[in-house]
C-alpha cells in the first residue's frame, strides 16, 4: 500500500504533456504498430479490401484498445502475475463480444458486412501486446492515450492499404466508382478505353505487398528505422 | 492483514471472482439485446422477400424503416403456404419455417424439412417468393428468387452472403446479377423442371443458362446448387396449380 502513496504524492503532470502527446503520435509515425512492430498483419489482409470495412474494423479496434488498456491498467496492481494472460485475454475477447451484441442490435446491416471479422479482433496481436508491454505497467490515463494511438495507427494503416486495393481491384472508393462502370457490354470512363480491374488486388497477398511497399517507404525516408547491417 | 498476491488461493479467488463478473456481464447484455436482435432478423426477412419482388427502383427504397409498413401492403402472410419435400402443401406457419437451421441440420431428414412458399399481390398480379439457402465458398448464401403469375418465370431475385470475397463472390448481391436471372424460366411447357446452369463462355443470355461472377466461381456455382435444389421442391407445386 505504501508504494501507491507514494506515487499518488508526485507532481501531477498535465493531462497532454509532451510525454503523453508521443503516446498518440508515435505509433501513427516511427513506431506504427503494422509497419514497425508488424503486428496485426492477418486482420489488415483480411479487410483491406473495401475502404468501408477498413473504417470500422479500424473504429472497433481503437474501442478495445482504448476500453481494454483502461481495464487492465486499472486492475494491474491485482491481478495475479501467475495468469495475467489468461486475464488479458478475458478482457479482450469480453469486449469484442460487448463490440458484437451491440452491433447486431443497434447497426445490424454494418454488422452483417463485418461479419465474423469483429470476433477475430480477439485475435489482433496489436491489443494483447498493447496490454502486457504497456497497461501492465502504467496509469490508466497514459494507457487510454496509449490505446488510442496505436488502435488509429492500426486503423490509419488499414484505410491506406484499402484505398489502394479497392481503387486498382475494384475501381471504386468508398463503393463510388471512380474509373467508370466496368460492368461487360456497358463500360464507360476508363474501362471503355481498355483498362481492366487488377484482380491480383482483391487477393489477400496483394495486401502484403502493399504493407511491403508502405514499409519501404517508411524505412527510407526515416534513416533511424533502419537496421544496420 | 497483508494479502500475498502469488499464493495459489488469491490466484484462484481472482479467476473465480473474474469469471463469476465477466459471466454475468456478457450473460445480462445478450439477455438485454436479444429481443432487439431478433427483431432484426425478423425485419431482415422481410426486406429480403420485398426486394426479391420489387423491381430494382422500389426495391432500393426499401430500408429498415419501412420493410413492416411495405410487407404488410404487399404480402399477406394468411395466403402463404408450406410444402413438403414433394410440393404438397401442409399445415405450418410460413414466416416461422427457419430454412437456415433446417439446411444446417444435419439430423433432420429431407422428408421433414418444410418449404415456405410466400405469395405477394403487386398491381394485381400475384407473385411467389421463394427462400433458398446453400454454401458459397466462406460460409452460407441465401437469397429469394421471385416467380411471376405464369409459375414459371423468374421476375425477381435477391441474393445474400455472409463472408464471400468482397468484390468477387460478394458481387452476388448486386444488381447486374440480379438481372441476369431475370426472365429465366423454371419449367418447360410441359411444366418439368428446368434447372440453371452457370456459365463462364458469356453464353448467359441463352434460356437456362445465368453468367457466373469472374473470380467468384464457386460462390457462383453455390448460387447454381442453391437455386436448383430449392426450386426442385416448389417445381412440383407449380406444374399440378399451372393453369
């Protein structure tokens, strides 16, 4: 008990200081947690394919990172070390069902696009990792701010990657053509001079090489990221 | 007294107590949304039938709002009828004949499943919806295929999915697909079934034949197996009420 009396006599630091502010804007940057960390990379692939999944797979996963680092870092200092994973991942997958039932009873036609994506976010690295390296061993308001960046840095990632694959694969954003109607017998726009949908995109592996090419950019405008060898 | 948090006994209190609120939780909130969830469904039905029916223009003004007040206008669920697996109408409760869990139940035979055949009234002429579920590629499609006062021509359908590849097996649900179904007939004249084949040479427009989605083949073929296996049934009631 002496320990948290102490901690509580402390000079409050403001709510965004410098310190909490690099807890949001790092993982949307230098250390992203797709590109950099390369977690989560099995739902990005999944999902990448319409901007509009994209969105609110991103805004679902931002919710569980934000509750769950809030929940487990207000229980850090009770819950037993012995089976912290176990209860992390009760956390996780309680709220990912919360996520589901009030989908499907408040926006069901959003939930039935989802489908059975919303139950894997239980399998994101992101949020396990997120909960044992960061809430375990921080406040709760640091770890809000914590979860709230790396879920948008996932989420920003996800939209990044759709856009281009919904674009080239289908030709469309956000379901609004952009190159004209491809349908046989009554192209318009751009089909109408030849081009083709790249049907390559709408396949998942495409998806990684997107995240590839996001990667290599990254790396290379950002000296620091690199390895040296 | 100073609680020693890497004992055997607060590790187990702490599971149990976790368990016993997470359970409790998660068992109140699915109690709480459950009749809203299932309302949904409800709704869901109907629009899927009012958009089996609806041309294109009417169907897309159907939304969740008004599925109740439109159903109501067209449908009358008293007129509905329930087949068995030979196209004999028997007693049974249209709406509530779940085609889904009957497909899904592998203990059930084939001679107790039941076939719900909806008849809807639009500008006079009566029209017959019929509910169809088979598998696509990542999970279970269903759609409504709609027949015209003739018995034999499709004039309407609509096709749903649950985890098809967004734009391949997904495009089921879209209109151009929809169309191509469109004026296909059922029976011949001599009121046997017909069944469909999907095609991929682009040879759709020929009688008894639908074009297949690019990249969706079997989510296509899916659609193939679903329609003609649940129209086999209903075939029969048609050819012994064709006029």
């Amino acid at each position: 008990m002496s320990e948290i009396a102490i901690k509580s006599k402390a000079p409050r630091e403001p709510l965004f200081s410098k310190k909490n502010k690099k807890l949001i804007t790092d993982p949307l940057t230098d250390n992203n947690p797709v590109t950099i960390q390369v977690l989560g990379i099995c739902s990005a692939l999944a999902i990448t394919v319409q901007v509009s999944q994209g969105v609110v797979m991103g805004l679902s996963v931002i919710f569980v990172t934000v509750m769950g680092n809030l929940l487990i870092s207000l229980l850090r200092n009770v819950i037993p070390s012995k089976i912290r994973i176990i209860v992390q991942l009760v956390v996780a997958a309680s709220l990912v069902i919360i996520v589901n039932e009030v989908l499907k009873a408040y926006l069901p036609d959003i939930s039935e696009k989802l489908s059975v994506f919303v139950g894997l976010i239980i399998t994101n690295c992101i949020i396990m990792g997120r909960f044992e390296a960061f809430a375990m061993a921080n406040k709760p308001w640091p770890s809000v701010l914590d979860g709230f960046g790396n879920g948008l840095g996932y989420a920003g990632l996800l939209v990044l990657v759709a856009i281009f694959r919904e674009l080239f694969g289908s030709g469309t954003l956000g379901g609004i053509p952009i190159f004209g109607n491809s349908l046989p017998g009554e192209e318009s726009g751009l089909y109408a001079m030849g081009y083709a949908n790249n049907n390559m995109m709408i396949l998942p592996p495409m998806a990684l090489v997107i995240v590839g090419c996001i990667i290599w950019v990254q790396r290379s405008r950002n000296k620091s990221l690199q390895e040296s060898h | 007294m100073a609680l020693n948090k890497e004992s055997n006994a607060y590790t187990f209190g702490f599971a149990i107590a976790l368990v016993i609120v997470v359970g409790t939780i998660l068992a109140s909130l699915s109690l709480g949304l459950k009749d809203k969830q299932e309302k949904n469904g409800v709704v869901k039905k109907k629009m899927d039938i009012l958009k089996a029916m609806l041309p294109m223009e009417e169907a897309n003004k159907i939304d969740r709002s008004n599925a109740e007040e439109n159903f109501n206008k067209y449908v009358d669920l008293k007129n509905a009828l329930v087949l068995d697996m030979n196209g004999k109408p028997v007693e049974g409760n249209a709406f509530d004949i779940d085609i889904k869990k009957d497909y899904k139940n592998k203990t059930l035979k084939e001679s107790d499943k039941k076939f719900p055949l909806f008849v809807a009234q639009k500008d006079g002429k009566k029209l017959y919806v019929i509910p169809i579920i088979g598998k696509g590629l990542w999970g279970p499609i269903w759609g409504n295929l709609c027949i015209g006062e003739d018995m034999r021509t499709v004039v309407g359908a609509s096709f749903g999915h649950q985890g098809e590849t967004p734009g391949l097996g997904a495009e089921i649900t879209q209109q151009f697909f929809i169309d191509r179904w469109i004026g296909e007939t059922i029976l011949d004249e001599n009121g046997d079934f017909t069944p469909f084949e999907i095609v991929k040479d682009g040879s759709g427009p020929k009688p008894q034949k639908v074009d297949g989605i690019t990249g969706g083949t079997i989510t296509s073929k899916g659609v193939e197996e679903m329609a003609n296996r649940g129209l086999s049934v209903y075939a029969t009631y048609f050819k012994s009420n064709m006029q």
